[in-house]
C-alpha cells in the first residue's frame, strides 16, 4: 500500500480524538443505525439468506483455490473481447501503468468511478504527480475530494460528514474545481445531490479517459460488473473514449452464473436494497468492438496484487479475501461507529479493514499491530457478512501475529516474524499471569492475599490500570473466594 | 521475471495443497410460488417502491399512452432507438430523434425523454435490464436524458428472479440493469433519489393481445 | 445427576456470590455438584490478546481437570465460548505447528461437554421455572459471547420471565455490545467507555432497578461505569437472580 496512511497514530490514540467529537459521534450513530435495520429487513426477505451466504463464501474460496487458473481464463478471455489486461504487482507499478496509459492518450484529465482499489494505491495523487487530474464523480467521493478530506467508510466515504458540513463544502469548493454551487444552496440531500449533477455533467461530457474498478470479474466470459446508485458509474463506463478498470485480484468468479449469488446479497448487504439502481457489466469492447459508438474504444484491465497473494498464503487470514466490499461490518460495528473510519488510518476501515490493512500492508507500523485490537470481538461483523469472513477469528490470527510472532509471507517470501515491540511489558505480565493460573496453590495464596487488601480499594490505578479506573471503579474484592468458601462450606474439594 | 509471472508464481505457492471446496447451489431459483400476473403484479410493486412509475397497457393502449406521458413531462424531443416499434410513438407530439452513431453527447444531452424496450424485467428486485439489443439502442441514450420510458413485454419480458434473469442474457453483450432512477444514500445513509442518470423512470408494463 | 462447576478464575476472586449462586440453584434443583479444584483459568486473556501459547497450559489443565464429567456448567458465556469455539482451533493449530494432536484430543474431548448456565438449565434439566423469587424491575443484557458465539437466544429472558415478582423490561439496543472486550477495555480505554456509558444509559432509562446479565466480565466494566457515574442501577448475575427464593432472598 501506499505511505498515505503511515506514520498514522495508533488505533487507540486516533479513536480518542474522533470519541470526543460530538458532532462526528452523532454523524456516526445517526448514518450507521438508519442502515442497519434496514439491511435486516431486506436480508429477511431472502429465505434462502444463509444458502445465499454459504454459496458466496464457497464460490469465493473455489476461487482462490485455483486463482492462478481463473486469472489466465479472465486474461484469455478479456483479450478475445478486444481489451488489454496488465499485472502489477504492487502500488508503484499500477501507478506506473495507469498513469502511463492515460499519457499516452494525450488527455491530462481522467474520471473516476468510486474504487476502493484505485483508493488503496493512492492513485490520484500519482496521477496528480504526473500532471493529470483525477475528478472523483461518486457523490461520497466527491465530498471528500473537495474537502480535502479521506474516506472514512467503504461504502459511503464521506459518513463522518452531515448535510450542513457538506453544503458548506460545496459552496466553498465546488467553484475551484469547475462549475460553483448554486448561490442558495441549502442543506436538503436533493439540493445536494442536484448541486452535484450539475458540477459533475461537464466533466462527464467532456471526457475522454475514465479509470474504475469492479466489483466482479468473470472468468469464463472476461466479463466486468460494477454496480452503483447514482449512475456516475454508467457515465464514466461508457461515456469516454478509454476506459482504464483497477481490480484487485481477488474480484474474479468462474462463472456467470456465479454472479447470481452475489447480485442478490451484495446490494442488500451494502445499501439495503433488493438491488441497487444501476449495474453494468461489460466484455471487452463489446460483439463490436466499439465500432457501434457504444462504449469505450479501448479497454485496460490493470489487475493488481499488492500485498493480495501475501495474504493469500495464510490459511486463517486468506478469508479476507473473499470480501465484497458490501460494508455491512462497518456499519454494525460498535466500534466503529464510536471510533470512526479515520481512527483505521487505511482506507479500509471498520472490521474488515482491522483485517485487511494489516495483511495487505504488513503489521510492522503502529496503527497496523494495533488494528488486530480494534476490536471487542463481538461478532457482530461475522454474522452480517455475506461471504461468511470470520473476522474475530482472523483478528485472533493476527493479534497472535503482532504479540506472538510467528510465519507470514511478505512479497512472496515466507519468513518467521519476531514479537511486535511495545508488548515486552504484556508478555511478560500474560506470562506472570499464566504462571499464577497454572498453579492452584500460588493462586489461592494470591486470592487470599488480594481478600487481606480489600479495604484498600483504590480509585485510581496507576500505570496500565489507569486505563480502567479513568471511566470506571475496580470492582469490590471479596473477603473470601469462591474455592475458600467451597473449602469452608464443603470441606477440600476432590 | 514480468509482474504476471511473478504473480502467478505467489498465488501457486500461497494456494498449493489448499482444500478442494464444492460449491453448493441449494439456494432458491425463485422466491416464492406465482402466477405470471402475480409476478407482474410484484415487478410493478417493487418498481415502484423505488419510485419508478409504472403503467400498464395493451398494444392498443401504448399509444396513447406514451404520447399522453411525453406531452405531461413537456417534452419537446424524443430519441427512439432503432428497433423501437414506429406505430409505439406515432401519437406523440415531439421531434422523434433517432439515435445515431455520429450524435454527440450534448447533442443526446439536449433531449428531454428517451423511449426504449428492454432485454427484460426482474420482479423480485424491481430490475429493468437492457442488452443494447434492438428498441434499446446504445447505452448512453438511457443515461444522458432525464427522463426515460421503458415498455416490457408482459408475460414474455418478466422473469421472477436474479437467478432466472442471467440464464436468459447474453454476457458478451453490454449490459444495464435498472433499479428506479438514479439514486444515492451518500448523505448520511439516507436515499434521495436523481443524480446522474434520469431522474424520472416510466415503466410500461405492455400486455400482449388476449392475455388479461 | 452429577455436575462439575466451572467456576471460572474472575469468578473465584471477584464474584464467590455467583458461584455460590449456581451451586444453590443446581442443588435446589436435584443436581450434585463437584468443584475439581484443578480448575483455574481457562486461558480466554491470553488467547485473545495474542499469547496463544501461553493459553496452551491453561487449556490442557483446564481439560484434565474436568475429564470424566459428562456435564461442566459455567456461569460465563465468554469461558464457555473459549473451551467450545476455541480450545479446538487452538488444538488444531499446534498440530499444524507440528506439536502432536494432544492438544486437539484434550480440546475435542471438553468442548461439547460444556454448558453455559442458562444452557443446562434449559436443554439439560429442561426448566425454564427454577422456582426463584426476585421482586424487581429487571432489564437483560445479553454479552455477545453467549449472544453470537453460544447461540443462547432467549433462554435466559425465559428463565427470568419465570421468576416470581420479576418484572422484565426489553433492553432498547440489547444485542450491542457493552464495550467490555477483554483486554479491549484497558487496550481501547475511551471506546470501551463511551459503548459502555451508551449501555448503562439505555439500561438506566428503562427504569428497571437491576442491569441483570449471564457474565460478570461484562457486568465488572458496566458496575464500574454506573458506580463511577453514581447511578443507582445494579448489576446482577443471572445466576443470583434466579438463585434468589423468598426464603433466601438475595442479599
């Protein structure tokens, strides 16, 4: 990944900020609890929603058991269709090629359909550094763009701004990219949104170039879907005479018919819908090979890996990539909802990105070895997940990572990782701790030494304990444990 | 070594020796048992849950209809798809606009309405699908317009589910699923419908002669 | 019927009344109950913050010290999810390790004999009326172990809806986490308070006098929260609710 997000503080700090934002909290709360019963409701009326999910998970995981085989197909068939399909195998070389592309057609501008991938290899600002600018068209993407802001959710980038924040947005930025709000410009979504359409039509007529990513590939007929909502998608896909796909390879299906499963939970994972108003799915150039003045004339499919068959490679950690990007995790989150998508420093945020980022990226910085922690490991993420990704499973998988060490592949080479630092102190109090747990007689003495101090119950711990007494009191020791009262009451237990 | 060797190479290494996994497709084909009319009757339910609105007619009907339409949005200029059946529109009081290789998009972005069939209709999500096949024209033609008029065939158009619908399309063709009108939830997860596409969707369930 | 208890090592040191409880309402109820005094922690704050292998011995004890018991209650959801959902995925791991398969036979061989509280009550001895007495408003939170992991559903609101004088109120938000989380709580300290303090908020504002729940981890950190916050809501363990009787009322 990219260096946008390094250097980030640590999840913990980064969440104390967003805690204390008032105004961002109720954001949050407000955006995340209208979605999640929502999402309920249209899953409810799916009888068949735990076949659905079981289906999705095996398609996903058949997948990448034979991915190899499944990208050559995809390649093979995307090429018959009259595209051209590039491998990078990190950020820099997918940069390199897009940019390269778009050089190449002599534009210096490009538009953008949202694309978490294009996202997670900070795209823009190589193109920026190559002198081409990149307009996001995605009403989210749009709203973070001008306010110099990041994504702060998957599906909806821009959930930690309400409607005020973002009319003044508008009203201050929108000019200095093109065509300015309209004087007036209230906070009513449909203003908004009207103001948006109308900023965006000129760029959308006058393009040339577009850069997407997709949501599914399909092997067997090379074929690409996106789905969206405000039809920003269908205007880049086919409007322009280039059209420059960045999908990470973990996006391909066998089939088409695999597609089945997914255009069913997808949309009602992601926004709650039966299905979401607009999708396009597209082969190549087309049976005409863009003669008929229907879509692009040329197609580039940039598949990229960075940091994907890393992950691959590790057997509890590989379910990650089955992810559709549905951001349901996100929004039943209780942690995220307080902490916010920033507090994640990737721009994957929420559980699946406390799994993601730090295999994609590796867990040597300090917000990716506190990412796996970011987390009650209650669950909620798992039973909302459409392809059925164990998340707290995997945070355990990589908590182990950071505190134990142990073998991860990085770049392809399997090497043994040693103990994160910072967790010295931990290890050896979970060790001291064992130690104590392991020997019945110690503990008992322990017990009965902590009883004796009862009355000293204090407010405030110092050291690590502050982090508990800060908000909450101890709870009152008792004068007598439960093993001493069996003891008492029942003579030496067997 | 090229990016792509050295890609394929990881993902055989990292996938070696994985377990097989079978796919199980026990998943419903169809939600639900209905009669033709009842899925008809669920297709235009939830089309217009999405706030498409929808009509129905007979051949007869049609006519009239769309001309009746058209006049109410005020429509000056209509584009037509070739394919589009002549008599559909003969009614209508507009310039009919035929949709051209050569015509630009502001040239489509000076059009007020545009009139198309459709590959076909899926009633559980409320999904129009067009495949650029005749009636239907070029893509942009449904996109640039604010206001679009579909006609679906009823029965013959209507699937139940997604599972049917993909059966019946061709994937080398280029496809445009339609839920309502374009639409966002990006302003605190709350949907406003009308961005970028047409802000006004019709949908004119037609029936065929002697069916109701 | 013979049991084995597992009391669980906050229990013992922090909360005797709970284990006391279970032992009163088991025996009330016809069941002999055993404590191995083997037991201690099942390993569940090692694991889940990283230190697998130091969860290793806890795990193997833990198994030896109720081998024979074809039944081992547990007053915790969180402990019982531990020994069932991830003893055998810690078996599993060592022998990938290349460490034997003892671990794997040891955790295979626990795991399916091990019942959270409201589980045995309800599947096992099949009572949902255990004859409790507890005159009070009480409104449940479900800890998201017994929740999600253990698939409780409703067995323990049934169980308190069959307390005598027990008015039960619906917890507005129940199935959310209460920002506990282990290790989460001192790792994460401003989250796990604020998702805490929504908690004890929504759970003040059903008016009930008890915050009734089925692990005492969870009810340490809301006790801590309302304690700290003077508010005059008690948190209460299931098992002392439904332990109570007129005669011996909860103290």
């Amino acid at each position: 990944m990219t260096g946008t997000h390094l250097g980030m503080p640590a999840f913990p700090e980064a969440a104390r900020e967003a805690v204390r934002d008032g105004v961002l909290r109720a954001n949050l709360r407000h955006a995340t609890h209208t979605i999640r019963d929502k999402r309920a409701r249209a899953v409810a009326e799916l009888a068949d929603w735990d076949r659905l999910r079981a289906a999705g998970k095996a398609v996903k995981d058949h997948t990448l058991r034979h991915l190899d085989r499944y990208l050559l197909q995809l390649e093979a068939a995307v090429t018959a269709a009259g595209g051209t399909v590039h491998w990078a195998a990190d950020a820099d070389e997918a940069n390199r090629i897009v940019t390269g592309l778009v050089l190449a057609t002599g534009e210096r501008e490009v538009v953008k359909v949202k694309s978490m991938a294009t996202q997670e290899i900070g795209l823009n600002e190589a193109l920026e550094a190559a002198g081409i600018a990149a307009y996001e068209t995605d009403l989210a993407e749009l709203i973070v763009q001008l306010g110099h802001d990041r994504p702060s959710h998957i599906l909806v980038p821009a959930i930690h701004r309400n409607r005020a924040e973002i009319r003044d947005i508008f009203r201050t930025e929108m000019g200095r990219w093109g065509r300015p709000a309209p004087e007036a410009l209230g906070d009513d979504p449909r203003e908004l949104a009207e103001a948006a359409r109308l900023h965006l039509r000129e760029k959308f007529l006058r393009a040339k170039v577009a850069v997407s990513g997709a949501n599914f590939m399909v092997a067997e007929t090379g074929t690409m879907v996106v789905l969206e909502s405000e039809g920003n998608g269908r205007m880049c896909l086919t409007l322009p005479e280039t059209l420059i796909s960045v999908v990470g390879v973990e996006k391909v299906v066998p089939t088409f018919r695999d597609l089945e499963i997914f255009l069913q939970t997808l949309p009602r994972s992601s926004t709650a819908e039966r299905m979401n108003p607009y999708t396009t799915m597209w082969t190549g150039l087309g049976p005409s090979r863009g003669a008929d003045g229907d879509g692009p004339t040329a197609f580039h499919l940039v598949l990229l890996d960075n940091g994907r068959t890393d992950t691959l490679a590790d057997e509890v950690g590989r379910q990650a990539l089955r992810c559709i990007r549905c951001s349901a995790c996100l929004n039943v989150c209780p942690v995220y909802e307080r902490a916010g998508g920033h507090a994640y420093g990737s721009v994957y945020p929420g559980p699946i990105g406390a799994i993601l980022s730090p295999q994609l990226r590796g867990t040597s910085s300090e917000i990716d070895a506190s990412l796996p922690y970011a987390s009650t490991l209650c669950g909620a993420c798992y039973e909302v997940c459409p392809v059925a990704i164990d998340i707290p499973e995997v945070l355990l998988h990589l908590r182990e990572r950071v505190a134990q060490g142990g073998p991860v592949t990085r770049d392809g080479i399997r090497v043994t990782l040693r103990p994160a630092h910072g967790h010295t102190a931990e290890r050896a109090a979970m060790r001291a701790a064992r130690l104590l747990l392991d020997h019945p007689g110690a503990l008992r003495a322990g017990m009965r030494l902590l009883a004796r101090a009862r009355r000293l119950r204090p407010r405030r711990l110092p050291g690590p304990g502050r982090a508990w007494t800060d908000t909450r009191e101890l709870p009152a020791v008792p004068a007598e444990s439960f093993r001493d009262w069996w003891t008492r009451e029942r003579g030496n237990p067997q | 070594m090229t990016s792509r060797d050295r890609i394929l190479a990881r993902i055989r290494r990292a996938a070696a020796g994985g377990p097989e996994v079978d796919i199980p497709r026990d998943y419903l084909r169809v939600h639900g048992a209905r009669t033709p009319a009842q899925t008809a009757d669920l297709l235009a339910a939830n089309l217009a849950e999405y706030r498409a609105r929808v009509h129905r007619a007979d051949e007869g009907g049609l006519v009239p209809l769309l001309a009746r339409l058209l006049a109410a949005r005020g429509s000056r200029q209509v584009l037509v798809p070739a394919g589009l059946p002549v008599r559909w529109t003969a009614d209508v009081d507009a310039t009919l606009v035929p949709d051209r290789q050569t015509s630009t998009i502001r040239e489509l972005d000076g059009v007020d309405s545009v009139v198309t069939g459709c590959a076909l209709a899926v009633a559980e999500t409320g999904t129009i699908v067009l495949d650029a096949g005749p009636g239907q024209g070029r893509r942009r033609i449904t996109l640039i317009p604010d206001h679009h008029v579909c006609v679906v065939r009823v029965p013959d158009q209507v699937v139940d589910s997604v599972p049917q619908a993909l059966e019946r399309l061709d994937p080398t063709r280029p496809l445009t699923w339609i839920s309502g009108p374009s639409a966002t939830s990006d302003i605190e997860l709350d949907r406003v419908e009308g961005v970028h596409g047409p802000r006004a969707l019709d949908v004119i369930l037609l029936t065929a002669p002697g069916a109701q | 019927m013979r049991v084995a208890l597992f009391v669980t090592c906050v229990n013992d040191a922090l909360y005797p009344r709970t284990g006391i409880a279970v032992v009163r309402l088991l025996e009330r109820l016809g069941v002999t109950v055993d404590f191995p005094a083997a037991q201690s922690c099942c390993g569940q704050p090692q694991y889940n913050t990283g230190y697998r292998h130091e969860a290793e011995p806890l795990m193997r004890r833990t198994a030896e010290a109720f081998a024979g018991y074809p039944y081992v209650v547990t007053p915790s959801g969180s402990c019982a999810a531990m020994i069932r959902e991830h003893y055998p995925r810690m078996g599993r791991k060592a022998a990938g390790e290349g460490r034997g398969t003892s671990l794997a036979e040891a955790a295979d061989s626990l795991a399916p004999r091990v019942y959270e509280l409201s589980e045995f009550l309800v599947d096992v001895l099949g009572v949902t009326d255990v004859g409790a007495y507890f005159p009070h408003t009480v409104t449940y939170h479900p800890s998201c172990h017994g929740l999600r992991a253990l698939g409780l559903g409703d067995r323990p609101r049934r169980l308190l809806a069959a307390v005598r004088g027990l008015e039960l109120v619906e917890l507005p938000g129940a199935e959310e986490c209460c920002g506990f989380g282990g290790t989460f709580a001192v790792k994460n300290p401003d989250v796990s308070a604020a998702m805490g303090a929504d908690k004890t908020g929504s759970a003040a504002a059903t008016g009930a006098e008890v915050l009734c729940g089925a692990d005492n981890s969870c009810l340490a950190h809301l006790e801590g929260l309302l304690r700290r916050a003077g508010t005059p809501l008690r948190a209460v363990h299931l098992a002392e609710i439904l332990a109570a009787t007129e005669e011996e009322p909860l103290s």
